[in-house]
C-alpha cells in the first residue's frame, strides 16, 4: 500500500507539472481589469500594401464596451472599421459590426487621442476587429480599446427626488440619478470643474449604442462611456452634462454641478453656453420610446429654465472651432433646444429623433408654464 501511494503521488507530481508547464507555454490575452480599460495595438496585414490593420479573432478578459483609438486627435480616420465580438454568456459571435469613423462629440481644443464612437456590445469575452484604409495613410497609433465597466454600486441607483419650480415661469427640477449614483469613480476624472457662461442652449444626442439593453443596465453603460472618454480619448471627464435612458430616468454626466452651468465635451464649436443630453441609444431609424423623450424635455426644460430661457425661443452661439458646421468666431442662431446635427456634420442624434425635436421643445416650454 505505501508503494501505491507513492506511485500515485509521483503521478500526481508529475501531472501538475506538465499541467503548469502546458499553461506557461499558451499564450495569455489579457483582459480588462475590473472597471478598466485593456488596449490592443492592430496589426498590419503584411501580405500586401498598408491598408488593413486588424485584431485577429482571440479570446480575452470580460468586457462590454469598445472602440478604436489612435495618437493625434486631430487626423482623420480615413477607412471603415468594423469589429466583432463573443458573447461572454452564450459563447457565439456576433456579426461585424460598423463603427463610425470618428466620434464628433468632443472637446472644443484638440485633446487625448482621436477615437470612433464607442459600441456597447454586452458582456463579452472575445474580439475581432479589422480597418480597412480609404484613400489616405492610417494614422499613427491605431488600437482597439476594450472597456469593463466594473461592479454596480453597493445599492441600487436612487435619483435625487424631483423639486418643484423655484418661481413663476420656471420648470421643476426633474429626479437626477447622481454620479455616486451610477457608481463613477471621481479618482479617474481631472479635478476641478470647468464652467461656462449662462446655458442658452440644450443640445440633443444619442450614444449611438444598443437600443435593446434593460434599464437596470444603463449605469454600466454610462460607467463605460465615462472611462473610455477619460481613458481612451483622454477627456477631463466624461463629455455630455446628462445621459437619459430608455425608461426616461436622468443620469448627472460631467461632474461640477447639475445647477450649474459646466463646460461639457458634446458640440465641437459650440460646448461654450450649452449643455449636451444624450439619449442612451441609436435613433437613426428606431423610435426613441415616450418615457425618454419625457425625460429629455424635463431636463431640457429646468436647465434653461434656470436662466429664465423659454425652451421654444433661439439663442445665438459663436463658433469655437473651424471643425464644426461654422466657421471659428462665426455668430450662429440655433433653437433652444437644438440637435447635433445642426452645429456638425452628423447624423447625430439620429434621423429619428430629430424629427422629434418639435414634440420635445413643446413638452419643455409646457413643463415652464409657457
């Protein structure tokens, strides 16, 4: 019996070593940390001339949101970039995927890193990407950017109850999920608060993500969206000043203040005197649902009410950069409650929704007594 036991434990040895010696020699894709952002450089295709970079199929750590970034802020990405992912909960993968090229919510001075609009794709834990070149180089610096939005917050997302208007004219504060509220880590943001002047214009986006997701997981969306403008595009925080999701519920964006009138990243020329809300969804051809529309107008509705602004009136802007749709120091009138589209050459915040503009401007001046 003592020889068998040796025998079995000198098999046993023998085992874990060849075990461990098998797991050194496979290679190891990381993954995202827990509420991180992994980078992955895209290779080129040597078969032929520079104009596919790609990540070829590979497993990874779990993540939900990604995109493409690349060193100077100010090239263009001339090409299509699609991208694939594996569903971390079934094992299958998706179809390809498009991103658009560049992301045109952004600081009005070139910061960071140049970067497609980001993809919320779910957990996952596989990716393929491929960049096929148009007519002009890839710039420097291509890489795919993986993001976890990490743990949910200790309890569940509670907005801060709903004020009625302060005075005459004026519309109710709205309930306001607050960044502790979708679980930001304020160590990631820059410190200090940038603010503008008197907020005269409220201008209307969509993330351009999944429109299919539950409202239980808009906070990961919004954490991922945070990092990726922080972390891959290298903002001071995340861009848009409020986020509202398909149940209608307002998420505080950009830290200062949502009283207050904050410098936000959402209308290249046009971030000064405004603030941006984002729509969380794609509404190009797809209806955005009442409870969100509702959401918009009540947002839209106090933050210009807070300056005595009627949401059906127009304000005139100056242009702060020649990327925009106007030339720098150019005098620009826009409605109150404008879209994108109308300050850059977008289809944000989709055909879809701004069709519905009007509906929203009138639900807005309602809610201020007009």
């Amino acid at each position: 019996m003592r020889l068998e036991r040796r025998a079995a434990l000198a098999a046993a040895v023998t085992t874990t070593t060849l075990l461990l010696q098998y797991l050194a020699a496979v290679p190891a894709h990381a993954g995202p940390d827990p509420g991180g952002v992994t980078t992955i450089d895209l290779a080129s295709d040597r078969r032929g001339p520079d104009t596919l970079r790609q990540v070829t199929p590979r497993t990874t750590g779990t993540f939900a949101l990604l995109g493409v970034s690349w060193d100077n802020p100010e090239a263009a990405l001339d090409g299509t970039v699609q991208v694939r992912t594996r569903s971390a909960l079934t094992g299958e993968w998706s179809p390809w995927y498009d991103l658009p090229a560049e992301q045109d919510d952004r600081p009005d001075e070139p910061t960071g890193r140049g970067a497609t609009a980001p993809l919320w794709v779910g957990p996952s834990n596989g990716v393929a990407v491929r960049v096929a070149a148009g007519t002009h180089p890839f710039p420097a610096g291509l890489r795919a950017e993986l993001v976890d939005p990490g743990a949910d917050p200790a309890s569940a997302p509670e907005p801060r109850p709903a004020e009625s208007a302060p005075r005459t004219g004026a519309a109710p504060r709205p309930a306001i999920v607050t960044r502790a509220g979708w679980g930001a880590d304020e160590s990631l943001r820059e410190p200090g608060f940038v603010y503008t002047g008197d907020v005269r214009v409220v201008f209307v986006h969509h993330t351009d993500t999944t429109n299919d997701y539950a409202c239980s997981d808009a906070p990961k969306m919004i954490r991922s969206i945070y990092q990726y403008h922080v972390k891959s595009n290298g903002w001071r925080d995340i861009g848009y000043n409020f986020l509202v999701d398909r149940c209608g519920t307002i998420y505080e964006g950009r830290a200062g203040g949502v009283a207050e009138p904050v410098l936000g990243a959402h209308t290249l020329g046009f971030n000064t005197n405004s603030s941006g809300v984002a729509a969380l969804g794609t509404y190009v051809s797809d209806q955005a649902p009442q409870e969100q529309m509702d959401g918009i107008a009540q947002i839209a509705a106090w933050k210009l009410g807070l300056t005595g602004r009627d949401a059906q009136s127009t304000a005139t802007l100056v242009s702060a950069s020649d990327g925009s749709l106007y030339k720098k120091g150019t005098s620009v009138k826009f409605d109150a409650i404008s879209g994108h589209r109308d300050a850059f050459a977008t289809e944000c915040p989709g055909a879809a929704l701004y069709d519905r503009l009007g509906e929203i401007r009138t639900a807005a001046s309602r809610l201020q007594g007009n």
